[in-house]
C-alpha cells in the first residue's frame, strides 16, 4: 500500500478493525457452534443411560437418531465453512 494511499484510507481504519473484530467473532462462534464434541459426549451419556436402565431401547432410538443427525448436520457444516476435522471433537481443558 503506497503512502498516499494509506493517508487517503486512514479515516477508515476504525471501521477496517470493527469489521476484522465482528468477523473473529462470528469464526469463534460458528466453532463453538458447530463442535461435535458435546454431541458425542451426549451420545456416549445416552449409551450409558440405555446401559444402566434408565432408559428405554425406544428411547434410545429415539434420542439417538436425533444426536446423529445433528452430528451429521454439524460436520457438513464444518466442511462447508472450511473447519478442521482434525481437532472437531477435542475439549481444550
């Protein structure tokens, strides 16, 4: 960017680092929104729900086709928006 440009542009700037903050913001949601790891963690509790008895095999179905298609629909997702596989899934302690 030449010198003349940047003193043309400069009364910009607030709004260029606005715009940067709200696009950061928006990724960071969109991440936590579509993170598998609480899906599964709820599949893997739904598993142990079934295992111990306090739910039913309907139940389980049910509930179950629920979570995996949402998992479904947040994988698509993190693939649409260019997200990692790699890390989906990991809690960060």
């Amino acid at each position: 960017m030449s010198l003349i440009t940047q003193i043309v542009t400069f009364p910009l700037a607030p709004v260029r680092g606005a715009a940067w903050v709200v696009d950061q913001l928006v990724l960071a949601a969109e991440r936590e929104y579509y993170d598998p790891a609480p899906v599964r963690d709820q599949l893997a509790e739904l598993e142990n729900d079934l295992l111990t008895g306090r739910i039913s095999e309907d139940a389980f179905d049910r509930r179950e086709d629920e979570l995996l298609d949402r998992l479904e629909q947040i994988m698509a997702e993190r693939q649409r928006l260019g997200l990692p596989d790699h890390d989906a899934g990991r809690h960060h302690r």
